[in-house]
C-alpha cells in the first residue's frame, strides 16, 4: 500500500492551497476544483479536512464527476489516465487539476466545461 493512501488530505491541502497562490490563484478556486472531482461542497470538505480524513477514506466517500475520464496528461512523470491502482489514479487526478489550476489554465477548462 502507497504511504499517500493513509495520509491525511488536510496534511497536503496547504500544499495545494499554497501552490496555487504562489500562480496567483485563490483558495476558493482549489476548493472549486475538489468539490468538481469529489462531489463534496465547502462544508463536507471543511468536514474532512478537521476530521483528519485519509486520501483513502477521502475518496471512498466522494461522488467522483462523471468526466473524470477527459483528465488526462503527465503528473510526476506519470501518465494519470495510465494508472492502474483505482485510489492512485483518483489522487493523480486531483494533482493533475491542482496543477493546470496553479499553471493559470482557465477554472472552466479545468473542470472540463
């Protein structure tokens, strides 16, 4: 098992959020891109983050978007529509949308709009 599978999403969020806001993009814009992929609104994401959730747990309660399968390109060397472990190739997919969000990629190109 991945050591991310067991780690707590709210101990990378600030990653995340830290990442984009170096790009000049916006916390609320993150969150767009989360509640896009998973389903959960503020609130519910709010929720995980506090509670401490697992990427595994995170993941295993989301309502994944019915486009992730249009996510597709390279993170960290990897091709995410090439992974084959179901709980990677969703974190993969979350990466690959926080960076095209923090490379200035337009908030509705990023959701597949």
């Amino acid at each position: 098992m991945h050591r991310i599978f067991t780690t707590s999403v709210a101990s990378v969020y600030p990653h995340y959020v830290a990442k984009v806001e170096r790009k000049g993009r916006t916390k609320a814009e993150l969150d767009e891109v989360i509640e896009w992929l998973t389903g959960f609104d503020q609130q519910q994401l709010d929720a995980h983050l506090e509670a401490g959730t697992t990427f595994a747990d995170f993941f295993a309660d989301a309502r994944l978007n019915p486009h992730t399968a249009l996510i597709t390109g390279v993170v960290c060397g990897v091709r995410v529509e090439d992974v084959e472990d179901p709980l990677m190739q969703k974190i993969r997919w979350l990466d690959k949308l926080v960076d095209e969000l923090a490379r200035g990629k337009a908030v509705q190109k990023v959701l597949r709009g």
